[in-house]
C-alpha cells in the first residue's frame, strides 16, 4: 500500500492507503483475476434471480383504492393493463424531512436513478411510486424535480401499511392474472435502496427480463436476447425486431461469447 494525503470533512490533511502503482501488465492481470470473482458474483445473481421467479405467489384480495390525476383509481387500474407492476412507497407527506418542498432524501435518490419506464412497459411491466402526500403536491414535486415520467399515486387506505412499507420505504411486486392480483415479491432496506435500472427491476418480477438464456419455468414468456431493445420513444407493441438491430446484436453477442471463452480457456 501507498499513502497519499486527502483532506478530512474538518479540512484537516488525513493518510489515505491506496493500493499500489503497477505496470500496465500487472494491472491487467489483477483485473483479470478480480474478473474471475465477478463472474462468479454475476451468475450467483442469475440463479438467485432464477429461485426469485419461482417463489409462491400470495392472492391480493382486498379492493386497494389510490387517488391519482384523474381521480380514484384502484390498485387493478395501476397495471395499465400490464401483467406486472412494481410499486415503490416514497416517503412524501407532512412530517416527512423536507415537507412540502422535498420528499424523503433517501426515496427522491431512488427516483433520481429510475431508468425510462418505457423499457419496463416493453415488457409488460408498469412502475408506479405512491405516497400519502396529495395529488397536487405530488404534481408540483414531480415538474421541481424532473420526475414527469414516474406514475405518482396518493395511497388513500391501508395499502402501505399492509404491505410492509408504513414506514420508511419498499418495492412490492405484483402479477396480473386477468382480474386477479397476487403479491409476488418485496424487498427493503439494502436491497431496495440499488433499485433504478430496467435490469434490477425485470429481475424482481415474476417473469424476469424475458430472454431466452434465463432460467425460468415452463412456458413463460420469452424473446430473443437483445432483439427487443430500442430507443425509448420507438417502442411499438408487437411490432417485429428492427433487421439492422438483428445484424448489430447478433454480431455483438457472438464477440462477447467469443471473449467469455477466452477467459475461460
């Protein structure tokens, strides 16, 4: 280890011990090594994500009622007709630090890193944030800080607390099954605070992403990988894979392959 001097919180100069300097050799074969562990890691997350989509679902049976900017909705009419939908409590109403200005430090993190929702609702997934605040000033919120994109919903019963979340924050995943409901999964705390991404998201629902290479049970739904990415203001429903699209993922998959094999070998 190096020392190098960095300046505390206080302004006071603190010995920082820093990795060592290396040549450009050393360093790719570190990195190589590391490479081998997160590889590890990634397939760890694969299969935990595989166990994930076969956990028991519970039926959802009480007619769970929200306001939102046309009115009263239910928590059926929150799918927008997708099979899925992932519902974050944030923490925006009286009491809350930050009231009426900001929401919860911690939940408006979590909103800044959401992903676009249309890469969600490409896969027949809808997201939704819900708090107890009212619908104008979720409104103003939203406009404040640029989160136009996100449904917002006013929670108007006990569906918070019923679902883990009366206090502080979680993701409830739910599955659509015509016009029943079932609560299929919820994390919080560490787990729930890396949410944003279209990938950490698919891979808390029931379905998954979607893909082909997923280890998922018989007969549910999946594509081709890569196929059915696109821009976010381009998705059009049941509309075939773009041809150029095909060319570009097919060829950056096969090189992808080809590298994984190398290392391995």
């Amino acid at each position: 280890m190096t020392t190098s001097a960095e300046n505390g919180q206080n302004g006071a100069r603190s010995a920082m011990h820093t990795p060592p300097v290396v040549s450009s050799q050393e360093w790719e074969a570190a990195r190589q090594q590391l490479l081998l562990k997160e590889k590890e890691q990634t397939r760890a997350r694969d299969a935990l994500a595989a166990e994930r989509r076969r956990m028991p679902w519970m039926a959802v049976k009480t007619d769970y009622a929200f306001e939102g900017p046309a009115g009263k909705v239910s928590l059926l009419d929150l799918f927008e007709g997708r099979r899925q939908l992932i519902v974050y409590r944030a923490f925006f109403e009286p009491g809350v630090f930050g009231w009426p200005d900001h929401a919860c430090r911690g939940c408006s993190m979590v909103a800044d890193q959401v992903a676009h929702v249309a890469h969600l609702n490409a896969r027949d997934t809808t997201l939704v944030f819900v708090s107890r605040a009212p619908q104008a000033d979720i409104a103003r919120l939203k406009a404040r800080m640029g989160w136009e994109e996100i449904p917002w919903f006013t929670v108007a019963d006990s569906f918070d607390a019923d679902f883990g979340v009366g206090e502080w924050h979680g993701t409830n995943v739910f599955y659509r099954d015509g016009n029943r409901v079932f609560r299929t999964y919820f994390i919080n705390n560490r787990g729930d605070e890396q949410m944003g991404g279209t990938w950490n998201y698919l891979d808390i629902t029931p379905l998954g992403r979607q893909e082909v290479w997923e280890d998922s049970p018989e007969g549910y739904p999946q594509t081709p990988t890569y196929k059915w990415w696109n821009w976010h203001d381009s998705y059009v429903a049941d509309a075939a894979p773009d041809k150029k699209w095909v060319e570009v993922s097919d060829a950056g998959e096969a090189a992808f392959r080809n590298q994984d094999a190398s290392t391995k070998s």
